[in-house]
C-alpha cells in the first residue's frame, strides 16, 4: 500500500503503523521543544509486502499476538486511521535485524534526519562463548583480526534496554559477546560508540575506576557504569562518526551479523540546529 509505513521506535520498542511518512509521523509524537521537554527516539522503517509485514516476527512465549496485533493496526490505518500502535513495548526483541529498511534519528522537537543503509561490519558463524575469554580470544573465535592496541572504548546500548558500557572489545566484538555471553544475554541489540564521557549521567570517579580496571587487566572485556537516560542524556554530536572523523554510527546486531548505520556525508541543516 503506498502511503504506509510500518515504524520501530526506540528506546521504547513500539510498533506503529502509520500513513502519515516518517517525518510527519515524528511531528506527530513530539512532545514539545527539546528545550523544554525530552524524547528523542530512532525510527526503524520496517519491511512491508502491501498491507504485511514481509517478515516474521520472533517468538516471544505467545503471551501476545505480535503478527495479529499488527495486522489489525495495518488495517486500521489502512481504513483511515492516522496511526495505530501495533505493539506498545519490546518491539526490538522480536523484529528481525533482517527487516529493518531504513533509521532515521529523530529530535525531541520532531527534527528527522535519515541515516545511510546498513553496511555489514561483522559475521557471526560460531556460538562457543566462554565468560573468561579475553578480549584476543573473542576476537580469535570471531574470525576478526585483532586491533593493533587496545583502550577501553565507551558503548551507549540504547535497545532493549539502555546501559552505558566501558569495555576493551570492538564493535564487532562487542556485538558478538553481548548476543552469546551466558547469564547476561541479549538476542539483539543496538548500540553507539561515544567519543567522550557523559559526566552529567554518573559520578566522575565511575568513569576513571571503569578505565582503571580495563586498562590494568587485559582479561577484563565490559564494566557497566549507568543503566537510563542515555537516548536523551547524550548530544549525537558526542556519537563516534558523527562527522565521519571514524568508522561509527548507529551498530545493530544480532546472533549471526553486525551491521552498522553510518552518519550522511551531510545532515539536514534543520535537523542539527534542531535541540
């Protein structure tokens, strides 16, 4: 059907069926100025096959019709309807990575900027995680050539959930061992490389004991260091590949695949001046 868009909204993981496009649709569901108010989210334009999603949704326990819910708000929409939420929460569990279309970053004011295709950074072809494994011997077990020298880097995981990490491991390795670590798992995630330490969202002394730690033990691949706010918490500006000054972006990923979405050459001029 032209004129519908099947949209994943992070953090919140809701699925909405739309007829208004991407960038009416983020107007829609502002909340107001970003200097007054705070909400910015990710769009995820989702596959469609005419009035159907052209992918299968993940199972989930059967605690909810996922396929079902989104074929009513498809046809409501289709009757008319601006917009139908089709899932209110999670959507980022079961949505295969494989179905995402197109991102698009969005501030709090309803400002869109769209971010370019996916570009694959990692395959995935083995499962054999151990907790105790080194960051040289994540990067043995996935195939990728180890970096030259290793600082910790500074990871914002905005989906499922949102937790600032500090760690030793790349993208690549990073997304393979947060999808097969025990105990601690995600089956998919998405997450940004920062440039700089979000201080005004934890105490200074988390971040230097944080890279202590890293710095003096090689073995040591992620310490947690704050668990909310991070979507609205820090500027895109601060996201490694913003200016295109390094590989980087937004880095989504699941069990079998890393991909990343790059920062455009250039970004709209309203969108930036946008708060």
């Amino acid at each position: 059907m032209e004129g519908l868009n099947l949209v994943l909204t992070i953090p919140q993981g809701a699925v909405i069926a739309t007829r208004l496009g991407l960038e009416e649709l983020a107007w829609h569901l502002s909340p107001g100025s970003g200097r007054h108010f705070r909400g910015r989210s990710i769009f995820v334009d989702l596959a469609l096959h005419g009035k159907q999603p052209a992918f299968e949704f993940l199972a989930e326990g059967d605690w909810r019709d996922a396929k079902g819910d989104t074929a009513y708000a498809i046809e409501a929409v289709s009757g008319g309807k601006r917009t139908k939420t089709a899932l209110s929460n999670d959507g980022m569990n079961i949505v295969p990575v494989d179905a995402w279309r197109s991102c698009s970053l969005v501030k709090t004011g309803g400002a869109l900027a769209s971010l370019e295709a996916a570009a694959e950074v990692a395959r995935y072809s083995t499962d054999d995680c151990d907790e105790d494994m080194s960051p040289a011997e994540v990067a043995v077990a996935i195939g990728q050539p180890e970096p030259t020298r290793r600082t910790p880097r500074l990871y914002a995981l905005l989906a499922p959930v949102e937790l600032l990490v500090m760690t030793n491991l790349s993208p690549a390795e990073y997304g393979w061992y947060a999808t097969h670590r025990r105990g601690k798992l995600l089956r998919q995630l998405a997450f940004a490389e920062l440039r700089s330490d979000p201080k005004q969202l934890a105490a200074h002394s988390q971040f230097d004991d944080a890279r202590s730690e890293l710095s003096t033990n090689p073995r040591k691949k992620t310490k947690s260091i704050t668990r909310e706010g991070l979507l609205n918490g820090v500027s895109f500006q601060d996201w490694v590949g913003y200016s295109r000054e390094a590989e980087g972006g937004l880095y989504v990923g699941d069990r079998n695949r890393l991909n990343v979405y790059r920062f455009p050459e250039k970004l709209p001029t309203k969108w930036e001046q946008a708060d």
